[in-house]
C-alpha cells in the first residue's frame, strides 16, 4: 500500500469538509487542529510538493479523484484552495485539475455501471493501464453519493543496477507457509547504508533508487516477520527510528534481494480509517462537505485504494556511473552477507524521510496482498507521544509544551548532527531548511497564546552561553522572525537590546547562578526563585537551557468556596485515606468513558483552555494506566482529542492541590530520546548562535508549578452558568476525583501544554 498516496486522497477530501468531519480528517491525517482550512491545505500542499521535488523522471505515478453526483455547483472557495496549494506537480493534482474542471461529477443515480465504467476508464489512462480495475462491480450503487479513489504505480529504477546475468533463477526464499520456495534471487556487491537494531532483532538495509529509496527490513530470524510486526504496531518509534535514524552506516555488502511483484488488488478502507477516527463522514447525516457543494447530505461511501510496484535489475544507466563502487588500494574489510532470503518488510522513501509505500513479502513468487491492520497502522508512527509518563507512586507535573519551546531556541542555532538530532526528537520532518522549520515551530507556539489575553501561562525560556562569543545576525533574525509568539519566554528572551544572555561561567559561576534564578523569578512574579541549584554551574559550563512555567487555571465557572469540603477524603496508593479540601461543583462537563482503559475522562474549562482529567475506575488503578499509555501512546491523543466525549450533567468532586516547584533535569531522558551530540563538546554544533564551535549544552533544567483552586473569572462565570429546563433532566453523573487520577492542561486546539498525575493532593 502506499501511505502517502492515502494521505493526498484524503488531503483533497479535507479541503471541502466542515464541522465534526473537518475535525476527524485533520486527527486521522495527524495535522494540528484549529487552523483555517487554507492553512492547512497548504501545508499539506508542501508536504506533497516534497515528495515530486527531484522526480524528474516522474517515476511516481498517482491517480486520485473526487467523484460526486451530478447537480451539485462546486464551490469557488474549493476550487481556489485545492488549486492554489495542491498543485505540487503531482500527477493525481494535475489530472484531478485540469484547466475546465476541479470535481468529476457522475450520474451515480441514473447509471451506475456507466459511472463505474468512466471511473476506471479515468483511472486507467492516468496509470498507463496499469491499474484498470479499481471498482469492481457493485461498488457504484444509486445510493453512492461521494466516491474517493486512489491508484498508484511506481517503477522502481535502481542508481546502480543489478546484473542480470548474476540472477540465480533458482534461488531459495524460506517462506513462512510453504517452506522453502524457489525465486529469481538478484545480486549485488556493493556499499549501502546500513544498521542493525537490536532490540527488534533486524537488520535494516538502503538501497537508493535514482530519486528515492527502498528501506529494507530483515529479521534475523527466518519466521521472524511475524513478531516484527507486533512490535512495530505496539510501538510506533520503532518504525520512525528505522526510517530516520542515525545509526546507518555505508557499509560494503553482498545483496541478495528477490524479483518481486506486489499489488493489483484493491483495498476498501472505510473499516480501518472507521477506526482510526474517520466516523462522520460516511455517515449521510453527520457527513458535511459543504465546502465543496452546498449539499450537506453528501457522504463518503468507501474509500478505494490500489497500488502496484515492480521490483528486478533494471536501474537507470544515466545514473549508474554516480554510484558505481570504486576501488581502494588497500585491503578492504570482508563484505557483510544481507541475504533477503525469508519474510521482510520494505518501504519506498523520499529524501526528505517520507515514507511513499510501504508492505512485506511473504513469498515473492505470490502476487498475493494480505490486508494487515498491523501494517496501516504503521503508517500513523507520526503521532505517537514524544515524552513518556513516570511510574504512578509520587506526584507528578512538567510541562511538555515548555521543554518543546526550549529546544526550539536551541534548534534555531543548531547544524549538522546536533540538528538533526534536536529535528527527530522534536518529531519534526527532516531535510528541510531552518527557516522553514523554525516557522512551523513559531505557528505551534502562536495557536497555544492565540485568545489567551489574561497571559495565564507565565513562561521563561533562556540560552545562557558564555561571555565573548559573537551573536550571528542571522540566528537573531530567524528566531524573531518566528519565534515570537507573543510567549512570555519570546518577549523576555529577545528584548529590543538584545537576543541571547552571556555570563563569565568560567570566572563567576555563582554569579552567573544567581543571575539566571534573578532572571527567571522576575519572569515567574517570583513563583520560581531557586531553578539552579548550587554547583549547577561550573567552569566548564558553555551553554544553559533554562525554563520555567507558572500557570494559574482560572476557571469559567468558579467553584463555591462555602461548598468546599475542608475534611474530604481521597484514597491515596502509599498513605490510605487523607484528609484534602475537596471542592464540589454540578454542572454539564463533556465527558467519556474509555472502556479498554477502565477510565472516565472530563474536560473542566478554564478561562481559556480547559483541564482533562482521567480517573481509574479502581482506586489503585493509575500505575497500570501509566504503564497502558507509555506502552501505546495512541491512547493519551485518543483521551485528548476523541469525539466520544459529550456534554454529561455532572456532580464534580476534585481536590484543591499544588503541584511542583522541584526542579528537573532533562539531560538524561532527552539522551534517551536520540539528543546526544547536544552535550558532547566534541560533537555539538551550536555555530549558528555562534562562531565557537566548542559550544555544548551542559543540561536543560526544567521547573513547571500549578494550583488548583476554587477561583475562576468572574467575568466568564456567567456564560458557563448552568441553565434550568422545565422537564426533568436526567440525573447527574457523580464524578468523585478520590482516588489518583491524571490529568492535563490542553489549549483550544487541543496541544497538551500540562500534564501530571495526583497520588496524594496533600503531598506537594
């Protein structure tokens, strides 16, 4: 299947949603929400236009159209939006718009086969017959309303071509069902980019195409494909760290890789994106693509997918000189065997990282798909969470938001490896220029300040680098440019005299120590005074990351003081019954229940964003809910953005509690995370802050406080206020917050700025 190819089909239906279905095709094409349809087009847009850029050859050939009843008047907004930002040279676009038209429209009511016929008539020519049986029979009913379809060929032409001469016609695959099978097995000996990942138990192997590449990855085992795919199910970062990391080196290899041939068959898809969020819009009453007719009953009634790849000897011969291996004068060391002789998965990806298709052969001599819900949902590994939770005995608070803004300042004057690095661990998509980067990140930080007047997140970010290096104009540029926000962080780290703060570590470290806590407790209305403990500065020291946050939740609809149960109890996990202050408010709250997870989350709005809360259903349930959503983090974005939650007449109990004020060293998890070179002296590259190529950052201290109590503004009280109904309404669901629970700060657009978990309100 191609992931990409999906993804660009779902692109176009987007630019013409609205309302619920808007909401769901941005969650399951993994955008950020909140941003106007043409904004979010146009990243799309420059998503797509990196994959052609470099194709000349257009090797890749896509075919994706619209296809609705006849009657309906498109939109000019639609056409405008589509065609101004999805062009990208893509051969799907420039079909799908061609000069006179934006939207195929059909008679589905009046002639079905006929309307079938024209579809892969359409789809046929765009993929040189390749593909001309996309819509079987059937598919086009009277009911059809909206069909979106989508066919892919793509000729794999390899930089440095396999001999066919050297194809052992009688090759042996061991296959996982019908044991050892005979194929035609390819050879090759030459230098390729290579890594082993251990912990999978596979071998992963580059082999470049003229424009792209084919990942290739190899168990160690001969039945090991099996249990691969688990793995990368249960955990999306393996799949991202095969795909970008940094482990490949070019190593001399003998491959041994089979002729094979996959796809030509179609996929329905409907069921896996039904699961994956995509609910409403094959729905004919929730289902609003309006932005592209005025009819609102249209809905999606499958969405079709086919791709097909060729894989032998042949390579483009312009091309094969550049890659030909060459001849040392010394005795080179022994070839490594990567003999593609049992079950392995594979992926087509672009030079910027993307990946265009991806599958795995069970038996090359089978042309043969196996629809596995394993593997499309390797394609979502994009959206699993960066930061992991911590084991549920104490109580917990950071700011993920925070640490992300931190490490953005030190991205925009970061080159080479440590680049790279901060990109991947930021989840950012690689190979594009910092300028680029360094403004998507300025737009992610502006939607959490967007509408948030009363500045209730007070946030203090800092570089701190060693006196006498030599700002470039260029990193001040860049990053007030973008960077800007209107953050607290932003405005106190780049006044009008200055962009980047210099202290003499090297000949008053404690008054360097004493300066950036000054700095920061002026940033904080001295709520954080004490960041940088005694001896955290040394003469060594070259660069400081330093951030701190306070935020105050300034509820809509304020607690009642006089309600507040000053005596309240609260099942800890340590210390068995305590007494808190347990405030209590009934109102309507949109609620869930997540069944799998035995917890009911509710959203409590503040003034501006809102508090997720997440209770066990048992009172000792929150370790095993920490250790379920460090293990799949598909369930903290379901618990953040799903649509299951709805408007529930609550009776709401939550202790009063303060959480933080300690400080936290990053140093360690963020090595974990692939940020490495940063604090290698040797290896860090901060050169774009500086000429001093000796720069590296000594630790990033973090500090995040909270309280949580009664207050709210007064002046958005009454706009939460619950109104009376003159039946009777149903009885309130009692939502008692007794037990450890986890909660989270999130913005209107649905960014986690806050998260934490409570084991005892008392304890701070």
């Amino acid at each position: 299947m191609s992931p990409l190819s999906v993804y660009s089909a779902l692109s176009l239906a987007l630019a013409g949603s609205g309302s619920e279905t808007r909401e769901e095709l941005v969650s399951v094409l993994g955008l950020a929400p909140g941003k106007d349809i043409d904004t979010i087009v146009k990243s799309l847009g420059e998503d797509l236009q990196a994959v052609a850029d470099g194709d000349a050859k257009k090797t890749l050939v896509e075919a994706n159209g619209v296809f609705i009843q006849a009657g309906g008047r498109i939109r000019e907004t639609y056409t405008s939006v589509v065609s101004k930002h999805l062009k990208a040279d893509m051969k799907q676009v420039t079909a799908l718009f061609p000069a006179d038209k934006v939207v195929f429209q059909l008679d589905f009511g009046g002639d079905c086969e006929g309307s079938r016929v024209s579809i892969n008539r359409w789809i046929a020519e765009k993929t040189r017959e390749k593909i001309k049986d996309l819509l079987a029979q059937g598919s086009i009913t009277p009911m059809t309303h909206v069909v979106l379809v989508n066919a892919v060929y793509f000729k794999g032409v390899w930089k440095c071509k396999f001999e066919k001469s050297k194809t052992d016609r009688n090759g042996v695959f061991h296959s996982l069902e019908s044991g050892d099978v005979r194929v035609s097995m390819m050879t090759q000996k030459a230098s390729y980019p290579m890594a082993d990942f251990v912990d999978l138990e596979v071998r992963a192997l580059k082999v470049p195409f003229e424009t792209h590449e084919m990942v290739i990855v190899l168990p160690e085992k001969n039945d090991g494909l099996p249990n691969l795919l688990k793995q990368l199910s249960a955990n999306g970062k393996h799949l991202e760290e095969m795909l970008t990391s940094d482990q490949y080196f070019d190593t001399e290899v003998v491959l041994k890789l089979p002729k094979f041939s996959l796809g030509g068959h179609n996929m329905k898809l409907k069921e896996p994106l039904h699961k994956m969020g995509l609910k409403s819009a094959f729905d004919a009453e929730r289902a609003d693509f309006s932005g592209i007719t005025n009819d609102r009953s249209l809905a999606v009634s499958d969405v079709y997918h086919q791709a097909v790849i060729d894989v032998d000897e042949e390579g483009a011969e312009a091309a094969a000189a550049t890659a030909m291996p060459m001849m040392v004068r010394c005795m080179p060391a022994p070839p490594v065997d990567f003999f593609v002789d049992h079950p392995f998965i594979f992926f087509i990806v672009t030079k910027t990282g993307i990946p265009v298709f991806m599958g795995h052969v069970v038996n090359p001599e089978c042309n043969r798909d196996l629809i596995c819900e394993d593997t499309l949902a390797l394609a979502d590994y994009f959206r699993s969470a960066k930061f992991g939770v911590v084991e549920g005995r104490s109580n917990f608070f950071m700011s993920p938001l925070s640490v992300y803004s931190a490490l953005s300042l030190a991205l925009a004057g970061s080159g080479s490896e440590t680049r790279e690095e901060l990109v991947s661990v930021l989840g950012l998509a690689p190979g594009k220029d910092i300028d680029t980067i360094v403004k998507s990140l300025g737009e992610d930080l502006q939607a959490v300040a967007d509408g948030d007047a009363k500045k209730t997140l007070v946030e203090a970010n800092g570089v701190f680098i060693q006196a006498g290096g030599r700002i470039r104009e260029t990193y001040t540029s860049v990053v007030s440019k973008h960077l800007k926000a209107d953050m607290k962080q932003v405005t106190a780290l780049f006044p009008a005299d200055k962009v980047v703060f210099q202290l003499d570590f090297g000949g008053d470290c404690e008054g360097s120590r004493v300066s950036i806590n000054r700095w920061i407790a002026e940033k904080t209305r001295e709520k954080i005074k004490d960041l940088l403990a005694q001896g955290s500065i040394t003469p060594m020291t070259h660069v400081v990351l330093v951030n701190a946050v306070y935020f105050k939740g300034v509820w809509k609809c304020k607690f009642e003081k006089s309600k507040t149960d000053r005596n309240g109890v609260f099942h800890s996990l340590e210390s068995g019954d305590v007494r808190v202050s347990m405030m209590t408010q009934k109102a309507s709250y949109p609620m869930a229940d997540f069944v799998d997870l035995e917890v009911r989350a509710l959203k409590v709005p503040f003034e501006t964003h809102e508090m997720v809360i997440v209770l066990p259903e048992k009172n000792d349930g929150l370790p095993n809910l920490l250790k379920q959503l460090s293990a799949n983090g598909k369930h903290l974005e379901e618990m953040l953005t799903s649509d299951q939650y709805f408007d529930t007449e609550v009776v709401l109990k939550l202790p009063k509690f303060s959480l933080g004020g300690h400080n936290m060293k990053l140093k360690e998890p963020l090595h974990k995370m692939g940020l490495k070179s940063a604090f290698d002296a040797e290896r860090a590259d901060f050169s774009g802050i500086t000429n001093d190529r000796s720069l590296a950052v000594s630790d990033v201290y973090h500090q995040a406080v909270i309280d949580v109590d009664e207050e709210g503004a007064e002046a958005a009280a009454a706009t939460a206020m619950p109104m009376m109904v003159l039946c009777m309404p149903a009885p309130p669901v009692d939502f008692f917050v007794d037990h450890p629970f986890i909660f989270f700060i999130v913005t209107k657009t649905g960014i986690p700025v806050f998260m934490g978990h409570v084991v005892n309100p008392e304890c701070k």
